[in-house]
C-alpha cells in the first residue's frame, strides 16, 4: 500500500521558495539591450550566493514572464514537498501572481547546460 502524501499549503511552498533566495542577488536587465543595467527595471535576473542563475522574470505587463531554473528550484520544491508537476504548477503560479505581480502567464521551468537554456 503506498503510504498518502502531506498536502502542502501554498503558505509552506512560499516559504520554502523563498528560503531558496535567501542570500540571493538580483540583477536588472536593460529590457533594450539584455545587458545589465544599474537602473532598475521590469526584467530581472537573480542568481545565488555562488553567482548561479536561479529565476528570470519581467513584470512589463505586456512582456510578462517568469523562468525558474530546474535543479536549483524545481528539483528542491520537489523534492522537499514530493510534488507531481500537476501539483507543482499552481503552487508556482499563485506565488508568482502575488510575490511577483505577474499575471497571465504559467512559470516556465527552464533546464540550462553550458551552451545556453534549453526548455
């Protein structure tokens, strides 16, 4: 008999996420050029405290978006809660609607390797 899993609140999944960021850098980008930008901007970059890239989001209402990197966040919730991806995404989705302020889009769980990202 397989044994039930815990729900897990979106409280939880909040908290967890963001202990994922903690000591984490965020780096705006220049939304013309890509490059980094000392302004702020709407697209924005945050890497942990080994300089790895963790998520990518842009909160431009027209152009919003938001990738997390599979390993180093997917993998952790995952792991940490026991989540099927149908039970994943609308923990994700309801934390980017309301931590980030995007709306109208799905969070897009991103795979890199050293030639680039990969989806």
């Amino acid at each position: 008999m397989t044994p039930m899993r815990a729900y897990v609140t979106q409280e939880e999944f909040n908290k967890a996420f963001n202990e994922i960021l903690e000591e984490s850098t965020q780096i705006y980008i220049n939304p013309e050029t890509g490059n980094i930008s000392k302004k702020k901007s709407l697209m924005i970059q945050v890497l942990n405290s080994k300089g790895e890239w963790l998520i990518d989001y842009n909160t431009d209402p027209k152009n919003s978006y938001f990738y997390y990197h599979t390993k180093r966040v997917y993998c952790v919730l995952q792991d940490k809660f026991s989540l099927l991806c149908k039970e994943f995404q609308p923990l994700m989705k309801n934390l980017v609607e309301k931590q980030y302020k995007t709306t109208d889009n799905s969070p897009i769980r991103i795979v890199t390797n050293a030639s680039g990202w990969n989806r």
